[in-house]
C-alpha cells in the first residue's frame, strides 16, 4: 500500500484550479521515471479536482493509482486530492484528507494566497511548476508529514478513532476518470491539448494507456 502524494488546490468558480500545496513521494519508481510519473500525477489531481463540485467526496481510478477527492464547501474555495495506490484503504484516504484540509483551513488563511491565485487565474501572474505549489513546504509542513507518516494505513488508527464517522457526504467511486469529465470531454483530447505536460509525458500517458499500467514501479 502506498500514498504517491498530496496536494490541495484552490478551486475558484469558473476558473481552473491553482495547487496551493503539493507532496510527493515517488521512491518507488525508477529515477528517471519520477518526473514524468509527477507529471501525469498533478495533471490527473488537477483535472478531477476541478470538476468535483463543492462539499462532494469521490475516488477516482487511473489504471493503477487512485486520486481520493474531497472538495470542501464553496465558501472554503479549496479541494484536496490524496494519491494512492489501488489497494490503500478508501476510509483511511479520507480520514486524513479531512484532518489535513481542516488543519490547512486554520495555518493557510485564504488571504495568504488569494491574491495569487487571482493573478493565475487572470494570466497576470505564471503558474508555479509542475507539480509545485504556490505556497512554500514550511507554510503547510503537516502535508509531507502526513504523507510519511501514513503511508501505513494502520498509523492512522488515532484520526480514525477521532473521526469514527465520515459526514453524510456521499462518496462517489468512480472506475475510471471518464467517469467524472463533463459530457463531450475526452481525457485523451485533454491529455493532448494540455500546455502543462511535456512531450515525454503526453507519450508516456499514451503508452501506460495501451499497457493499461499507468504506474509501473520500476
């Protein structure tokens, strides 16, 4: 079992989503493949962040990674993904994607970033790179703590004692992410048409694809 990373995005209505915080850990692939894996990774996080509605909860499936995401109420305008591999436990995932996003709420004040996210948004200020926030590690450290700390699901006996029950929220699984693009969206054409991926990692997409093996630890 094993979480690939965490990274909370700002979510304002009709504009993309901006990642505010990001976590990886990535040891278990090759070297080489690490940066391209991030790629597909953030990609992927990004586009099911953006389109699951406000106070929604769902895991979506990726050949062999699944992003666990919970978009807090539109007044919290944040949504968090948590990635992972097909066999961490779902309940575990978000158990602690609602620990981190309600300790991020209370460090991270939306008027620590607004303004930035606002001048991504409108064009006027560049995006941060790939797979990067546009807050600083040592602004939210508890998201690369959680993610070392949790990687064994069984360490998170203490949040899940805490929070015994999820709220009413419905959690949605979907089996792949087709499930979740909006009518007339076809990931492949997303895939292709996006400026944030590189060559290598529109190719690599392709050939996990036919593999049907997204994530190959090497």
């Amino acid at each position: 079992m094993k979480i690939y990373g965490i990274v909370i995005y700002a979510n304002p209505p009709g504009a993309g989503a901006v990642p505010l915080i990001a976590a990886w850990d990535l040891a278990s692939f090759g070297f080489l493949q690490r940066g391209t894996v991030q790629d597909v990774m953030a990609f992927m996080s990004k586009t099911v962040a953006e389109r699951t509605p406000p106070t929604q909860r769902q895991s979506v499936q990726e050949n062999s990674y699944v992003a666990h995401v919970h978009s807090r109420p539109a007044s919290d305008g944040i949504c968090g993904v948590l990635i992972s591999d097909t066999e961490y436990p779902v309940r575990v995932a978000f158990s602690l994607l609602n620990k981190t996003l309600d300790e991020f709420i209370i460090k991270c004040p939306r008027a620590t970033y607004e303004s930035k996210v606002n001048g991504i948004t409108t064009g006027s200020v560049h995006p941060p790179a790939k797979g990067v926030g546009i807050l600083q590690p040592n602004d939210f450290p508890q998201a690369n703590d959680y993610l070392i700390r949790y990687q064994d699901p069984r360490q998170a006996d203490t949040i899940m004692k805490v929070q015994q029950e999820l709220d009413e929220t419905k959690i949605v699984l979907h089996k792949t992410i087709d499930s979740v693009l909006q009518r007339g969206e076809d990931l492949d054409k997303l895939v292709e048409k996006s400026g944030s991926l590189s060559q290598q990692s529109k190719m690599f997409y392709k050939t996990a694809k036919k593999q049907n093996s997204c994530c190959v630890v090497m």
